[in-house]
C-alpha cells in the first residue's frame, strides 16, 4: 500500500514537473510547433484587439520573433482583458509568453523573466487644457482614474491620502478611457503612449493635454515564465535580429507614425517620434 502511494506521488510530482517546466520550454514549442501568445484587449497601439484579431506593435513584433524561431509555429492567441490575468496566465502555463505593454519591474523580476525592452513609455496624466495637470501635486481634489493593477494604480494608490484626490480604478483602459470621457474623472494615469492613442478617440481631442514630464519611465518588455532561459535567450536573439534588419523600424513607423484603426475600427494617427535609445537598450554597437 506504501508502496503504490509512492508510486502515485511520484508519478503525480513528475506530471506537475513536467506542466511547469516543459510546456513553456523552448524545444517543447519547436517540436510541437505551438506557442500561446497572450495578447492585450484594448492596449492601444502595442497590444489590442478588433473584430477579436490580435493587432499592434506588440503583437506584430513577436509574429516577427516567432517566425525566426520556427516559421512553423502556429500561433494560439490568448486575449487579456484584465491586467493581472497576464501574470496569472503565465504562471499557470495557459499561455507561453505575453506580447502586450508589460513593464520590467524589480517586484515583477522577482516571480517572472522578461525579454530585452522593445519600447519605453513614461507615466504621464492626460487631461483638459483647462486643468493641465502635469504631476501629481495637481491632484488635490481631483477625480483620477487608472487601470487596475498596473503600475500606475500601485503609484496611487499609496498616496490618495496625502494628496487628497479621490482613485478611481477601472477593469481595463477602454473602460477608464469611457470614464474619462463622460466627465467621470478629471485626469488619466497611465502610459504615455496608451493615452496618445486614446486621446486621438475624443471627440474634443484638441481640448486634451498629455503632461510634459513622465512620473515613471515604463520599459515594455515580452513577459515569460521564470528561469526559462532557453526561451528567453532565443527571444533576446531575435530582438536584436529583427532591429538589425530594419523591422523594429519598420513596425515603428507603422504603428506610431502613419494610419492604424483604433479599438472602434477608426483611423487615427498618433505621429510619435521615434525612439532613439532602443538600440543601446538591445546592446547593439
């Protein structure tokens, strides 16, 4: 009887060895030609979704990065709606990597790995020209509103208190996006590039303002299971890979600079400038 419950610990630690480990593994994936991908519902322009089709800068740079790997992989999208979904999903091997606009973080670092950075976003505030919040100091006796369980909600929410503002936290950006527009809240916190895009949605664009300088700088990074090493080394080569061709260039201008549909199926155009320090973020001379 000893015996047999051994036995079935034993085959039971190797199964769950095996769940943790070998499903996210690198030569797992080749062999059997599939990754899940995680991907952002409403990250505009990184990582978003129409008509529920991957879209963004994200999602198209790791197809890239997947099809130096493997251009056989067949890819299995996984949508995000939440934030904290993203990590709950990888360490629960439902999806082998997350291509949305995930930050490199100390506390992060601790339960996850993270690709070489593809893009760095600053928090900033959008709101009316009116109140032209630009830090927060601005906020006492506001309304604001942020996307729960992202880094700007963690900022906030440790200091509602002595800044006297009330904290408004929505399921998802387009929900705090909808906030926002309906007069709910007086300022977005969030990721620069997030409220350009979204900031291009309002009726009143012009009458919006997008503060000056970042409260934090926000590396975006492919967010991977912990220790994966072999899986993490063959995206950080092909990072690189793809910037010496000309792709991260080319995926640049496409999303940032010219026309791309927003999460409504309307064209918009953010007209960013480009990013000049990725290149020493990826180690390349």
């Amino acid at each position: 009887m000893i015996k047999c419950l051994i036995l079935i610990f034993n085959l039971l630690f190797s199964i769950n060895v095996y769940s943790q480990n070998k499903f996210n593994d690198l030569a797992f994936i080749i062999e059997n030609k599939q990754i899940n991908v995680g991907f952002r519902s409403s990250s505009m322009p990184i990582s978003y979704t129409i008509n529920q089709k991957p879209m963004g800068f994200a999602v198209d740079l790791c197809i890239d990065i997947i099809n130096h790997i493997d251009k056989n992989i067949n890819i299995n999208w996984v949508e995000i709606d939440e934030s904290q979904k993203r990590f709950e999903l990888i360490k629960s091997n439902n999806i082998d990597i997350e291509c949305g606009n995930t930050s490199v973080t100390s506390d992060r670092e601790k339960d996850f790995s993270f690709s070489k950075p593809f893009y760095v976003a600053g928090i900033k505030f959008l709101s009316k020209k009116d109140l032209d919040i630009q830090n927060i100091a601005q906020l006492d006796g506001k309304k604001v509103v942020v996307t729960k369980n992202t880094t700007s909600h963690l900022l906030l929410q440790n200091l509602v208190k002595q800044f006297n503002f009330k904290l408004i936290v929505a399921s998802t950006h387009l929900i705090a996006y909808k906030i926002l527009s309906q007069n709910k809240a007086d300022t977005w916190l969030m990721d620069d590039v997030v409220l350009a895009a979204y900031k291009n949605m309002l009726k009143d664009k012009n009458n919006w303002t997008i503060s000056q300088e970042p409260t934090l700088i926000e590396p975006y990074a492919i967010l991977i299971y912990k220790n994966n090493n072999d899986l993490l080394n063959s995206i950080n080569k092909n990072l690189v890979e793809i910037y010496k061709e000309g792709k991260w260039d080319f995926l640049y201008k496409k999303w940032f600079q010219k026309d791309i549909v927003d999460v409504y199926n309307n064209k918009i155009n953010l007209n960013l400038p480009k990013q000049n320090h990725i290149q020493k973020l990826l180690n390349i001379n």
